[in-house]
C-alpha cells in the first residue's frame, strides 16, 4: 500500500524538467549514431549520470518510442522500486532480530509526505535511479551474511560499485556500502581484494573511457558549477530551505528515538550494528559533500536520496509496545499536515534563498503546463521558428539570440568554414533547446553545461548553482563565426573587433588548441590515447573571460 500510494502521488505530479530534456537529448543522439553526447560533433558528457543516460538509450532501442515519455516512467518505476526494497530490508532486518509484531512504515511516510519525493520520482532526471539504487543495496546488505556465497557477493560488489555512475559524489556511499558489506560478512583478504576488484571493474572502466573520449575527469557540468569548490554558506541555506520547508526536524526526531528504544530493547550485535550505520553513514557523507559544494538550485532536489539514505534502517519498524505506537501515530498526524499544507515558502516564478526555485512549479507557470512536456517547451513559436528556419537553410549558420546580444535581437552570421556543423545556436537554456533543436544542429551554452568552452572558464564571483559561468559573445564568434566578419562586424553586438581578435588568436595557442582538439577531433586510437594522457590537466584547466587577458596568458 506504501509503495502503491507513493506511485500515485508521484504521478499525479509527473513531469519532465529543463535539465531532464538535457538528458533525454544525449540518449537520443547515442541512438542516432552520434555518441554519449549533447552535440553531434563535439564531445561533452553533458549529463552527470551516465547510467542513467545509457538505461534510457537501452529503453529506446528495445523499444522505440518517445524518450522524454520513457524517462518519467522510468524514474518513477525505480523510485518506488527502492522503496519497495527499502521495506522489504526492514521486514527482513527486524526478522532477523527475532521481532514477531506487527511492522509499520515509519520512514516510509516520509517519502509519502514530502512533496519533493513526488516531484523528483520523476522529473527526467535520476532520482528515481538513485532511490532504487539506495534501496536495492539496503536490501542486498541486510541479505549477507557471512555464509554468503561468492556469487551473491559478486552481485552485490557490482551493485555497490554503481554509485558513481548514478552520481559522481556517490562515489562517497559506494565507500561505505563496500566497507559495510565486507565487514558484513569477512571474506578474508583475498577474497576481499578480489570483490573489490569486481566492484570497481565497471567505475574505473567507464572512468578510463571518460577520461579517453571526453578529454577530463569528471562529467562537463561539475566543472560548470565548479564542484571542487566549497561554499558552506550556501549549502547550509539549501539544507535549511529543505528542512524548514516540512518541519522534517519532528519526523527525524521521533524516528530517532524509536530507532534508539528499538535497539536498546533487542540488543546489538555486529552485524547488526554495521546494518544501521551504513546507511546513516552514507547519508552523513552525501549530505555533508552537498553542503560543502553548495547544494543545488532546485529545491530539495538533491537532498531527496540523502534524506532517503538517512531513513533506510528505520524505513518499516515494529510497533510492539506504547512507545512505538505513541512514534507511528505522531508520523502518520505530521505526514497529513506536511502531505497537504507544507513545502517550499516560494511558488510558481518565485525565487527563494540564493536563487532557489520550486522548479516544477516554476516550469508550469512558464509553460503553462500542470504537468510540463517536451511538447509544452515547443510552444515558443518564435524559438521553433528560427531553429526551423536555421537548420533548414541552405547556407551555413551562426545564430546568437535575445538575452545574449547587447541589441536583444536574432542575429544570424555566416558560419566559420572550419566548423564541422551546418547550423550553430548560441543560447542560455539546454532543455528548451534540447527539446526544439533538431539533432543534428549544434547549441553552444552560455553557461557551460554542455559546451567545453564555457564551462572550462573561470568562476571569479559566485551566484545560482548552475548558472554561474556566462560565455562572453567574442568567443563565441572566435570559434564559430566567418573570420571576415571580424573585419566588419558591428561592434553594439555585445563584442568589440579586438575581443573576437584576442580570442581567436588564444584559441590557436595551447593549451586552448588542445582543449578544442580533445573535443572536436574524429575520435581514433591515437586521439583516445592523447585525451586520456591529457586528461587530468584538462580538467584543471581555467580560462578567463576576457579573450584579451587570456591571449596574454596563453599566447605569451
């Protein structure tokens, strides 16, 4: 029943978000021939799960159909999958533990209760995968023992050594789900090494091919909101929106102390022990990495799997005694309140704290929509009609639009003849683009999420997760535009003639030549083999803004 009414929640709020759009482009260029990537002739991983990508590309070519349509159903079936296995680990636990009682959804309530759960179980994007990855390892954990056999190891090493291709900081719960499951069930050393090895054989592949056919380390977007970075201030107000918004300091409370009064009632022994504390470890770790970095710009987006990880042991408990039943009964009244009247103080085009969005909220409004589509982004018809009119144009095209020229226009330039692509789109917003742009055209992002350029710039002033890096237009034109149009370019178009000089000249010099080449180059052996050697210095990489001060600094 839990996991029934969580479905029907979350559906009721489906939807498929800008960010989501990004995604389902990528999975639809992997289709079309093109590779993991957002553009046809450029590399740039421009979603940061890569599993996630590859489900919905495998979905697509067993059955072809509408991707956009497919990943809403997709997320939504692994999220209640996780909490469908979340459960099945407590009954199991507890069982194990010798509790004969009746067992009630304690944790569980939560997901019922807080409205970001029904609106990110969807949404495009994957969380709903992680949920079903948190809760199937619950579940696998709780199923060892120290008579396991090899092959449930095997099973359970692959699964926990998907973490990071869910999401690069679940590289940090992998961690301790491996630490747990060994101590779990002490196979001694060799047998330990060699799990490990067959944990870390899908990671490490897909990171070597990272490296080799993206040119860096990490997907584009961590580089574009500058992950490595801390900004505690920031992440500390993200936590507090998301808790404040459903008083979810009473339900950890009262969860806390039934988990405690449980504990001390029955006893515990290692394993037991392990089994409680992965989890909350996990979670601690996510949830301290997010704060850190600065959390998001949706809210409660990315705390949903924290705070999903963090309920894990307690997610079904016993109800036996008056303690527990006083707890179940206090959940159940705040998860009414919280289900019907509480979430985020901000609504529809408003912004919270530090930018924050309701974005499902915000996307209805905008296209208004109760349940956004790719088909309601389509509704800009002047958007749909140029993209039409660019790609199907017969001469090669360069288009800059209102928001990023000085003029607030369309302004359309003949394209660079060393420009691989027939049509080149200069825009600020990858999921309308995503869901308008045919495939084979190129977008080039202002603010670096899935082009290489912007997003190797340098952040000198932080602001909105996501949106703070902003492509200047001169090397947009530098890379892309007729170098004649230098000459007699009109210089009120947001770039003067020596800015599009300055980085044109900068991007000829290393290391920006290189950086260009790892992406833009026909993929070969030797090209592979090249990006990966230069991987780790890519990723490094810094540009400034200023095409002047960087043809100085590189071109000196």
């Amino acid at each position: 029943m839990t996991v029934l009414l969580f479905g029907v929640f979350a559906y009721e709020r489906r939807w498929i978000s800008d960010d989501g759009m990004i995604v389902v482009r990528v999975a639809e260029q992997i289709l079309a021939g093109a590779g993991p990537d957002y553009n046809p002739f450029e590399r740039a991983e421009a979603a940061t799960s890569p599993l996630w990508v590859w489900l919905l590309a495998a979905f697509g070519w067993l059955r072809p159909s509408d991707i956009a349509a497919t990943s809403v159903g997709l997320g939504l079936a692994l999220a209640m999958a996780g909490i469908a296995a979340g459960l099945a680990g407590c009954v199991t636990l507890y069982r194990q533990r010798g509790e004969t009682g009746m067992i009630l959804p304690m944790g569980a309530l939560v997901p019922l209760a807080v409205g970001g759960f029904w609106d990110y179980a969807t949404s495009g994007l994957e969380t709903g995968l992680s949920l079903g990855w948190l809760g199937s390892v619950w579940w696998l954990l709780v199923s060892l023992t120290e008579r396991s056999g090899r092959a449930r190891m095997i099973v359970a090493a692959v699964v926990i050594g998907l973490g990071p291709l869910i999401r690069p900081d679940f590289l940090l719960a992998s961690i301790v789900f491996g630490v747990a499951a060994l101590m779990i069930t002490r196979p001694g050393r060799g047998r330990a090494l060699w799990y490990c090895g067959a944990g870390l054989v899908v990671p490490v592949g897909y990171e070597i091919f990272r490296a080799g056919y993206y040119g860096i380390l990490v997907p584009l977007p961590a580089l574009a909101k500058e992950a490595g970075r801390s900004q505690w201030a920031q992440g500390l107000s993200y936590l507090n929106d998301f808790v404040g918004a459903y008083l979810l300091w009473i339900p950890l409370l009262v969860i806390a102390v039934i988990g405690t009064r449980l504990l001390d009632r029955g006893g515990v022994d290692r394993r037991g022990a392990v089994l409680m504390a992965a989890p909350v470890l996990a979670a601690v770790a996510l949830g301290v990495y997010l704060v850190r970095v600065g959390g998001d710009y949706m809210h409660a987006r990315l705390w949903i799997p924290v705070l999903f990880a963090l309920l894990l042991p307690m997610f079904a408990a016993p109800v036996a005694r008056r303690l527990e039943t006083i707890g179940a009964v206090l959940l159940a009244g705040w998860a009414l309140i919280a289900g019907l009247w509480l979430g985020p103080s901000y609504h529809g085009t408003q912004f919270g704290p530090t930018g924050l969005t309701d974005e499902r909220a915000y996307e209805a409004v905008v296209y208004s929509d109760p349940n956004p589509r790719a088909e309601s982004r389509r509704r800009d018809i002047t958007l749909l009609a140029t993209l039409a009119s660019l790609t199907d144009h017969r001469d090669r095209t360069l288009v800059l639009r209102s928001g990023i020229t000085a003029d607030g226009n369309i302004w359309m330039m003949p394209l660079s003849a060393t420009a691989p692509d027939h049509s080149v789109y200069f825009y600020n917003n990858m999921g309308i683009a995503a869901a308008i742009m045919p495939l084979h055209g190129t977008v080039v992002d202002v603010n670096g999420l899935v082009s290489p350029l912007a997003g190797h710039l340098r952040l000198d002033q932080r602001g909105r997760p996501g949106h703070e890096k902003w492509l200047p237009t001169a090397w947009v034109l530098a890379q892309y535009a007729d170098a004649d149009l230098v000459a007699t370019m009109d210089e009120t178009r947001g770039a003067t003639r020596a800015q599009v000089r300055a980085a044109r000249h900068a991007l000829s010099c290393e290391p920006l030549r290189d950086l260009v080449d790892s992406t833009s180059r026909p993929m070969s052996p030797s090209r592979f083999w090249r990006n990966l050697t230069g991987a780790l210095r890519r990723t490094t990489l810094r540009i400034p803004q200023d095409p002047v001060i960087a043809e100085q600094r590189f071109c000196d």
